[in-house]
C-alpha cells in the first residue's frame, strides 16, 4: 500500500518543500501573534462549529502571513490535528507550483488517516492518470475529497428494505490543513478552483478545518464574494493586534 502511496512523491518537491518550510519561515511566539493566534487557536478547535470551517487570512506582501501559518503548523503539529499543509511560493520554483499541490495534500492526509490511506492507494491502483495529469478539479475530487466521503456511511443504501440502518461511524479525528499564499500558485485557473473544492471537502466533513492564507487580490475577493459567508472566516492581517 506504501507503494501505491508513493507515486504522490514528486523527485525533489518534498526535499524542496522541507527545506522551504524548515529553513525560510519563521515561527512567531504567542507574545508576539498577539489576539490573532488565540483566536485561531478557538476557532480551529471548536468541535461543534456548524459553518465557518475556512479561516481564510488575508493580507498585504510582508505582513507576516507565511510566519502566522507555520506557527499554526508547528503547533497543530503538537496537538496531532494537522492533516496536510502546502506552502506556495513563486520564488522557491517547485512551490509555487499547482501540479504539486494536490498530490502533496493527498498524500499528507493519506499519512495522517490511515482509512483515508486505504481510499487514495485503491484510487490510485486503479487510475494512475489522476496522480498528475488531467482535469485539476477531478483530481482534487479523486485524490483528496471523494476518500474522505467514503469514510462516511449512506445510510439509504442497505441489502434489504426492512434491514436496519447502519450504525453511524465514530466522529472523526480533528483535521487541520494549512495553505499558505494561495496567491503565489503558477496557475490562476487552478486558484479559482481551489477555493470552492475546498468548500466542498469541508461542508461534506464537519471534521476538518482549513487555514488558508493570500493577499487580497481581486481575483480571490471575487470568488469569496460570491461564496456563502456561512462557510468561512475571515480575518486581515493588517487589522490584526500584534504586542
């Protein structure tokens, strides 16, 4: 299965992205994050929020959004509740990137689930064309959200009509991902439809929880805009108190 698991790695990507991720970000302190990262960390383990599942922070160049985001990291890390994360970058070459994303994430919750683990290396021991080619959203709906829906029971499909329903699954672990400057992926077709699969997944898994950072560009306004505002939070940088 570890097999199967492995045509998610990309030679280079993952090397690439620790070394990005260990050696270029910063971590601020809880005296220095100020109300924000307190917020968060409410908001994030909040188990029985019903909406608002994406924190979405926005921010100007240079207003500490990639430190924020490690932070969050390294300390859902400490709780054993993060999932995935994806750091963009257009300067570090292979991380900004959208071929990579969704591989990467696939694999990271993969790890982190070992039911979801099951799921990913069945789809990709069937279909080894959704790893890195083709349609961006039907690779998201493959690799990442269609195993986490299988998780869940449907309980209008039984063997017989008179059977009993299946009892339901246990609640599912917390899960955080983290996405850092969404705005620096090399393809901004794949940014537009970022967002929405990612509003998918969480609205078809009360269970996980997204941190998804950008700078305010027109583009990604447009597209929360036009979004139900029941299904995310957002805070802006520049409005945030730091000590």
């Amino acid at each position: 299965m570890n097999d199967q698991l492995d045509k998610l790695l990309v030679a280079g990507v993952s090397d690439a992205a620790d070394e990005y991720y260990r050696k270029r970000i910063e971590v601020c302190h809880d005296e220095t994050c100020g109300t924000i990262l307190t917020d968060f960390k409410i908001w994030a383990t909040n188990v029985d929020a019903k909406d608002e599942h994406i924190f979405w922070l926005s921010g100007l160049a240079g207003t500490g959004k990639s430190t924020f985001s490690k932070t969050v990291a390294e300390w859902a890390i400490g709780e054993g509740i993060l999932g995935g994360k994806y750091f963009f970058s257009r300067d570090e070459g292979l991380m900004g990137k959208a071929a990579h994303f969704i591989p990467t994430i696939a694999y990271e919750v993969a790890k982190f689930d070992p039911l979801v683990k099951e799921n990913v290396s069945r789809v990709l021991g069937e279909h080894d064309r959704f790893t890195f080619a083709g349609n961006y959203a039907k690779r998201f709906q493959k690799l990442v959200v269609e195993p986490l829906k299988k998780l869940r029971p449907n309980p209008s499909t039984t063997l017989e009509p008179s059977a009993p329903p299946s009892p339901p699954l246990p609640p599912r672990k917390l899960m955080l991902l983290v996405i850092d400057s969404l705005d620096e992926c090399d393809d901004q077709d794949a940014v537009k439809e970022t967002i929405p699969l990612l509003m998918e997944l969480v609205e078809s898994n009360p269970h996980i929880r997204v941190l998804l950072t950008s700078r305010p560009e027109k583009d990604i306004e447009d597209i929360f805009s036009g979004k139900s505002k029941r299904l995310f939070y957002r805070r802006r940088m520049e409005n945030c108190v730091f000590n």
